[in-house]
C-alpha cells in the first residue's frame, strides 16, 4: 500500500486574522461557529479558524489561499450535509448507535471513505460523537480515507450517545 498524505501540520504562511470587512467574517460566524470561546476573544483572535487552518489549511495553501481555503471548507460541509444522512439513517438526538453504524451512514456521502469520528466521555461512562473528521486529496478533488483517532470505542457492541 502507497503511504498516504495525511492533511494537517504542513509547514507554509501562516493563518492572517480576518477583518471585519472581509466579507467571509459573516459566512464563517454562520457557518463555523466559534462555540468553545467567549464571543470577544473569538471575533478579536479568531481561534478556530487560525487552528483549522494552521493544522489543515496550510497544506493546500499552493492551491487553495486562506480564503479560498475557508470557502472550500463551508461549501463541502453544506454539500455532504451530515446531519441529515445521520437523521435519514435513524440517527437522531437522544438516540445511542454503534461506532459501525454512525460510521456507515457517513460513508454513504463520502464514497465509502471511512471517516474520522471523534468521542468525550461528557458522563461517566457515556461516549458522545463530538467531531467528524471527513478527509480529502490535497487537491480536494475527491474523499480520502481518514485515519482513526481511535477516540470512540469501536466495538459492535457498545453504544455511542448522539447528543445532536
């Protein structure tokens, strides 16, 4: 098997703060929200998107500047729209599912890609799915296998809370 490319930690420019009048602030707020940091800090630092781009972003910055980068991003998340194909395949809040099956219904938008599902333990005992990691070619022409964090227990008997 070939090594594959993995995404993130590349070496490149470095994340540039957007501006208010940068006309993505308004889209990214919409659609990337900053949840974990208080409103101020994260408009005047913009933490989530300097992490997403410093760890993912940088490594397609030959083709996709920062900007572009983003708009990428929003677009391909509206498209595979992820929280309708985990509803159509009964995967709706306050519902528990296996790894497997949380894992099979994202692969029928990712074109049988494995993706990367993150898990917390938020109550002792309880996994959440708290991240999708859905991975690209550099050139994000088409999916790629992710790796597994290996965050979330994978056996096909234990159950995953889906918090939503």
């Amino acid at each position: 098997e070939k090594k594959r490319f993995r995404l993130e930690f590349c070496t490149g420019d470095k994340y540039t703060r957007f501006l208010e009048e940068d006309n993505i602030i308004n889209d990214l707020e919409k659609h990337w929200i900053q949840m974990r940091f208080a409103e101020n800090y994260a408009k005047d630092k913009q933490p989530l998107w300097r992490h997403e781009y410093t760890r993912h972003g940088i490594c397609c910055s030959n083709l996709y500047k920062q900007k572009a980068y983003f708009l990428l991003a929003m677009r391909s998340k509206d498209k595979l729209d992820l929280l309708t194909t985990l509803r159509t395949h009964g995967i709706t809040p306050g519902t528990k599912h296996t790894f497997g099956e949380i894992q099979k219904a994202i692969k029928t938008v990712t074109n049988n890609n494995d993706p990367d599902l993150k898990c917390v333990e938020n109550i002792k005992g309880v996994m959440e799915p708290n991240e999708i990691g859905i991975c690209y070619t550099p050139a994000a022409d088409r999916f790629d296998r992710c790796r597994h964090s290996n965050t979330c227990d994978e056996t096909s008997s234990t159950k995953i809370l889906f918090r939503g």
